[in-house]
C-alpha cells in the first residue's frame, strides 16, 4: 500500500462539498424551472391560439366595428381590438418559440 502499509481515506474538503452542493443545487433548480416553463409555454401557446382564432373569427370584426361606431363603453379596455397589437404579439410569441426550437425540428 502507498500509505506505508495504512488504508486511509481520504476525505473532501470543504470547498470541494460546498461546490458539489451547490452545483446539485443548481442542477435541481434548473430542473425544476424547465418543468414550469414547459407548463408556461403550452398555457401561452393555448392563449395565442385562442386570440388568433378570435381575431380570424367573425366575431373580432364585430367587436371591431362596434367599438369604431362607439357602441362599446369608453372605459372598457379594448387592446384586442388593435389588429396590430394581437399580430405583434403572435410574432413575438413565433419568435420566442423560434429561438427554442432544435435545428431541423419540424415546424
């Protein structure tokens, strides 16, 4: 044996435990925040499919037309109303998803 004929563990030091720890820490965090984000980003996909529907639908011309002949109340919010607006935010939405996606998945 090496050591002079002793079998002797050696032990970690206390730099190398806080390391290891804090890397299982991060390992264990990250995990976890992929597995909400995963959760978030299929109840932000169902919302944007819900707008766009709604805005290629009958109905937002409707809705659109009666705020423009002031049939809708002043103070009623009206943002999905702006064209503009649900179409910038379904590009925002395809540009996140864009910078996710793996090269070469299918879109």
């Amino acid at each position: 044996m090496a050591n002079g004929g002793t079998d002797r563990k050696r032990t970690a030091g206390k730099k190398q435990i806080a390391r290891i720890a804090y890397y299982e820490e991060l390992m264990d965090r990250t995990l976890r925040e992929i597995r909400e984000a995963g959760s978030l980003m299929e109840d932000i996909t169902d919302n944007a499919r819900k707008l766009e529907t709604y805005l290629q639908s009958g109905d937002w011309m409707k809705d659109f037309e009666a705020d423009e002949n002031g049939l809708l109340p002043a103070d009623l919010k009206k943002g999905v109303l702006s064209e503009d607006g649900l179409t910038d935010l379904l590009d925002e939405l395809k540009e996140l998803t864009d910078r996710f996606r793996t090269p070469g998945e299918d879109e």
